[in-house]
C-alpha cells in the first residue's frame, strides 16, 4: 500500500480503533431486525400500507370479472384514530409525580414545561399522529429526541429609553441594529442564541434495534438511518473530506417507501449530482458499561462522520397498539384485519358478479339457426333492441346463482374484525343498525368498545409516550445553561432547567377521547349543580363544605375539560389572585365563630334534607328496581316466546320435510311395486299363452289321431259290410240255385 493509499483509508476509517468500531456497528446492525435485513417485517408492513391503500394486488380478478375492493384496515384505523389523538393532545398530558410535599411546585413547574415544549415549540400535534397513526399501520411508531443549536431575533420598535435599557441589560450579548428615532424612542434587535429541544416521529422502516430488544429503553443497540443532500450534511457541520467520502444515495428498491406513495414520492432513481446528490447516514446507539455511544456513519459503515459521543440514554421511544410479550415488535391493525378485507373483498366481488351476470348472462347460440344479423345484434346489449334469428337460435344459459347471502357473509365478517381489533362501527359517530338498539343496549356497546380502546391508550401511554416525556425532561436537564423564561398558564414564569433532578415517575393522563366528551360535559354540569346546591344550605361560598376556592377550581375545569376554553382565567378570577392595581381590596370576611353557628345550623338542615332526599332516593330506587325487574322478566318472557315460536317453526319446518321425503319414498316404493307386479303378470301371461298353445297343440294332435282311428274303423265297418253284403249275395245266388 502506498502513502497516498494508506492517507485515503485513514480518511475514510480513521484509526485502528475508528476500524474496530465501525466492524461492531456494522455487524450489529446487520444483526439487527429493521431496515431491510428483515424480509418479514418488511413484507408484513409493505402489504399492510397497500392495504391501507385498497391496493390488492395480491388478491387478483378475472378479466371481465369485479375489481372493486373493500377498505377494511384503512376503515378501521381512521375510526380509532381520532379518538387515540384526542386523548394524547388534551392539556396536560404528561405530569410528573412529585417526590414530597416541598416539591409540588417544582412537579407542577416541570409538568407544565415539558408539555410547553412538545406542543408549542415542536408541532406535539403532528408528531402524536404520525407515531400512533404508523403504529396502527406498521406494528411500531417510533418517536426521536435530540438537541440543536438556534439563533432568533426579535424586533422592538418604539421603546423608551427605559425599556430599551432594560431590554439590553437583560441581554446584553444580544443588542444589534440599535436606531435612535427622531422621536427620541429606540428601535433595535435582541438576538437569542442557545440549544433547543427537537421531537419529531420517524419512519418506522428507518429504525432498526437488535434482535434480543424487548424494552427500548434499554436495548444494546438501536439505530436511525436518513437520507440528507450533500450541501445540508456540509451545514450541519460535517467535515468536507468525510462527506465527500460517503458514496452516493441510489438503492433500487424502496418497497416500503413505494407502499406509502400516493403520487411517486419514493421513487429515487434520480437523486441528483454534485452538492445535490443524496447520501444516507446512519445514526448508532451502542449501549457499553450503562451508557451508550453515539455514532454517526455513512450507510455502509466506512466513515464515521460524528462521534463517538458519550450520552446517558438513547433518544428513541417506541409505541404498538397489540404488544406481544417479551417481544419488541408487536402487532398492528393491519395485521389483524388484512385476512378479513381479503375475505370481505371476496364476498364484495362475489355479489358485484352475481349482480353483472343476472343483468347481462351468457347466451347459446344455435349455429344452424342463425343469420347474418343474430351476432351483431346479440353484440349490442343496448335495451330494447332486438335480436334477428331464426326460430330458436338464442338461448340463455341460466346461471345456478349463489348458494348464500353475500351481505349476511360481510355483515358476518365486519363482526370477526370487531372481534379482532375491539374497534367497532359504533365507536365513532352513528352506525344505522344502533337506531334499532336500546338506549341502554347502545351505550354498553359503545362503553365496552371504549374499553379497547382506552386498553390501547394505556399501552401506548405507559410504554413510547412516558419514556418519550421523560428522555425530553432529561434532555432539557443535560443541555440547558441557566434560567430561561417561558409563558405558562398565560403567565411568564422564570425557570431553571439547570437546578432541575431526575425524575423516572409521571403519570400520562388518558384522556375521554371525542365519543366521551358528552359524559364528561354531564359530569361536570352535575358537580356544579351539586356544589349550587351546597352553597345554597350553608349561605355561602364560606365553608365548611365548600369555599371560593373549590367552586373556584370547578369552574375552571368546567370551562376548560367542558367548554373546551384555553384561557378560562378571562372569564373567572381566582380568589387567592391579589388584586390588581387600581382594584379595591376583598371585603374581610365574618366572624369566624358566627360562620361555624351558621355552619352547625345549616349542616342540621343539610343533615335533615340529606336524610329526607335519601329516603326518597331508596323509595325511587326500590321503584326503578322493580320496574327494572319486571321489564327484565317481560324481556326474558319475550326472549322465551321468540325462542318457543323459532323451535316451533323449526320443528314445523323439519316435519314438512319428513313428511315431504316419507312421501316421496312412498311413492318411488309403490312405482317399483307396481312395476315388478307388470313384469311378473308379464311372465305369468307369457307362460300361460305358451302352456295352452302346448294343451291346444296335444289337443290337436289327440283329434286327429282319433279322427284318424274313426276313419280307420269306419273304413274297416265299410269294409265289413262290403263283405257282408258280397256274402249275403253269394248266399241268395246259391239257393236260388238249388
């Protein structure tokens, strides 16, 4: 190896130890199941993402036949969806468990904070629903977390000399474009530099974990992979020689990146030349002695462009609607509901044809009685045009039909993906068929498709979501220099990342989602009639029950759970607020020892009315009981009835058709009978016509043999006599003679 040689491979590898790490970052990431080293899980999300699409082209038709196809997994998916973003971008979504009494503030400050960041200085909203929505489709949405440097500048025009003071003196290494103008104000510009915290959801086919992964939190070797042009790699901060070593962008195939287009996005055939052109870096996270080292390399593990950088933790969070145990990857929507749009796309094909071939059947045409117009005519299917032959030339064949009711079979299946999945019609909006249910019947469908639901939300609250709150709070910790302010609650707080602990426990609020905002409305219309009511029996907001702070707060999540108002601080003021300036001072509140008379006096009544209204509540309730009760028994005798005239029906049904099949036993029996009796007076007949032709012939023949004898004796009597006659002659002669 030359010198020259030997200068570009350290370039591109770097020293022995740069070499040593590349080989184990490229042999666990080859080792790995993400990217494409997994043609499973690559196979299993392409077809998904064309399910979701209705593209099946794994399900082909006939030529002629129906192509139409049903849209099961996307139907689905955009019916949970709705409800699982909603529950996620509610305020408050993430709170961290403060660790004493001392440090509720501190909890409350925090919480407020890191939600601050995700959704106003990152797009929360946007990076929730790309995350749970890949979930749903793809087994796991993936969510990234990591810092950057920014630099801003905001603008004041008009200031006074004291503001314009106290504005440089706050940021004193900011100042630029400072203008006096001629009305004596000041006009300049505050520039801002510092690091940020950045979220954003990242392609799932682009992040891969190690083969023995089951929490993320801890995984031995994780990775993220992106494609950057070769001018944003040189901004970024990327050394020249290094880019410049990275090869260029071009892989054939992107099957999953091709599934999710719907105008030929992934197509990357050209991914242009020079500054231009594409190259792919991989993002390591190799876990070593509780710690991991990040590492930023070119797609085939030559040159290392970042790192190794020491951090903490990895900055990667993951979610799945249907985790499968010990187990990182676990099942989506799509997994379970692709069998079933293939049934359903079946069963739709199947009535669409059914209904093309009653409308417009196959014909027989008799070649021998055809003319010249029959087949063009026969050609033109237009209605009530006529077809030209001779006698019976045409005939329809008749098409035996289906032996089942196709819409049964798909209501059938809509009900198995139900099943499947615990996502139902009736989860979202009005289904038709929930019109004929009870009132009562309705709301527990839908109560227990909540129940799914609010599972799933669990899930994905206690697993990506949580770890995701917490890597940001740690991250905030790690790269924060001194205090900064934040306007929180619609008021500027200051705050101090940097005097912040640890924290590993919150709590994700599971929020009702869109189909439970109405029952959240009542409860909450109900807790201020009852605190009213309250308020009325002990004359005041004073206590002992209820004070100016507890209707205070009611009202407050009324307004905000309820009405769904951001700043419900506009339309009511908090007692404990002072007061501003200009406004005159709360009146002093009574005599405490008149307000605990009052109190005593008023808890007696309240005691004896609660007495009253819970008698008549247990005299309503015993009602409602027995009415519920004999409604009960009147259903369940209804459900018997019903049941008594199926069987009936059944039982009449099945008769008919013994009776039916006895019958025609009977009846083939009797034809066998009658047609053996035929032949055997058939056989009878023919023996006896040949047993008196033998008697007649014997008869005969006994005739003639005695005619034959009376002959012979007549001719021997004529004979005789003949004799008799001569002798009796001879005698006369002789004596006459004498």
């Amino acid at each position: 190896m030359t010198d020259n040689d030997h200068d570009e491979d350290n370039k591109r590898h770097g020293s022995e130890g740069d070499r040593e790490l590349l080989g184990i970052l490229s042999s666990e990431r080859r080792n790995s199941i993400g990217f494409d080293e997994s043609q499973t899980l690559t196979k299993e999300r392409e077809l998904a993402l064309k399910y979701y699409k209705g593209d099946m082209s794994d399900v082909p038709s006939l030529d002629g036949r129906s192509k139409a196809v049903s849209t099961d997994v996307a139907d689905a998916i955009e019916t949970i969806l709705p409800d699982l973003v909603e529950i996620f971008t509610s305020e408050d979504v993430a709170a961290f468990i403060p660790k004493g009494e001392e440090d509720e503030d501190a909890a409350e400050q925090e919480t407020d904070y890191i939600n601050h960041v995700f959704f106003n200085e990152n797009d929360g909203f946007m990076i929730l629903y790309t995350a749970i929505k890949d979930a749903l489709q793809v087994k796991t949405g993936v969510m990234k977390w990591y810092s950057e440097d920014y630099e801003d500048a905001e603008t004041f025009e008009g200031k006074s000399e004291a503001e314009a003071v106290a504005a440089i003196n706050a940021n004193p290494e900011g100042l630029a474009d400072q203008v006096k103008n001629e009305d004596g104000t000041y006009s300049f510009k505050i520039k801002k530099k510092g690091k940020k915290v950045c979220v954003k959801a990242v392609s799932p086919e682009d992040f891969t974990v190690s083969r023995d992964t089951v929490s993320l939190r801890d995984t031995p070797y994780c990775a993220h992979r992106a494609r950057h042009r070769y001018f944003e790699l040189i901004e970024a901060g990327y050394p020249k020689d290094k880019v410049d070593a990275c090869s260029s962008y071009g892989r054939e195939t992107e099957q999953i990146q091709r599934a999710r287009d719907t105008a030929g996005e992934g197509d990357r055939s050209a991914t242009g030349t020079g500054d231009r052109r594409l190259i792919e870096v991989v993002e390591h996270y190799l876990r070593e002695d509780g710690k991991y080292k990040r590492v930023v390399t070119d797609a085939t593990e030559s040159v290392i462009l970042e790192g190794p950088e020491e951090i903490s933790t990895n900055r990667f969070s993951a979610i799945t609607p249907y985790p499968t145990t010990h187990r990182f990857y676990g099942e989506s929507v799509a997994d379970r509901l692709i069998e079933i749009q293939r049934i359903r796309t079946a069963l739709t094909r199947m009535s669409l044809d059914n209904g093309y071939f009653a409308l417009n059947g196959r014909t027989e045409v008799n070649m021998n009685k055809i003319n010249e117009w029959t087949i063009p005519d026969l050609l033109n299917n237009a209605p009530n045009m006529p077809v030209r032959s001779q006698g019976d030339a045409l005939s329809p064949l008749v098409s035996s039909g289906l032996g089942f009711d196709p819409f049964a079979a798909l209501e059938y299946f809509s009900t198995q993906a139900e099943q499947r999945t615990g996502i139902v019609r009736n989860a979202q909006g009005l289904n038709p068929d929930t019109l004929h249910d009870t009132a009562s019947g309705a709301m527990a469908l839908m109560t227990a498709a909540q129940k799914r639901i609010r599972l799933i939300a669990r899930i994905l609250a206690e697993t990506g979501i949580k770890d995701m709150f917490l890597g940001v709070h740690q991250l905030i910790r790690e790269t924060a220099s001194g205090p900064l302010k934040a306007r929180l609650r619609n008021k500027w707080v200051q705050i101090d990342p940097t005097s912040w602990g640890s924290r590993s426990d919150m709590t994700i609020e599971i929020g009702v989602g869109a189909s439970g905002k109405e029952a959240q409305m009542l409860m909450l219309q109900q807790g201020l009639q009852t605190m009213q009511e309250i308020v009325v029996q002990q004359g005041g907001a004073n206590g002992p029950l209820v004070t100016e702070t507890n209707v205070y707060n009611l009202t407050k999540k009324f307004f905000e759970k309820g009405l769904g108002f951001k700043n419900a601080e506009l339309y009511i003021t908090d007692p404990k607020a002072p007061p501003k300036p200009g406004e005159e001072p709360p009146e002093p509140q009574p005599d405490p020892a008149l307000i605990e008379a009052q109190a005593k006096m008023q808890m007696a009544q309240m005691e004896m009315q609660g007495k009253q209204q819970l008698a008549q509540m247990e005299l309503e309730g015993r009602q409602q009981l027995m009415a519920a009760e004999f409604q009960a028994k009147q259903a369940e005798a209804q459900a018997r009835l019903e049941m008594d005239r199926e069987n009936n029906a059944a039982k009449q049904a099945a008769a008919r058709e013994d009776a039916l099949l006895t019958a025609q036993l009977k009846r083939d029996e009797a034809a066998a009978n009658i047609q053996a009796r035929r032949d055997q007076v058939a056989g009878e007949l023919t023996l006896k016509r040949e047993q008196i032709a033998a008697e007649l012939n014997l008869k005969r023949q006994q005739i003639g043999a005695e005619l034959e004898l009376e002959a012979e004796g007549m001719a021997v009597d004529a004979h005789l006599s003949e004799r008799a006659q001569v002798s009796s002659s001879d005698v006369e002669t002789g004596g006459a003679g004498g």
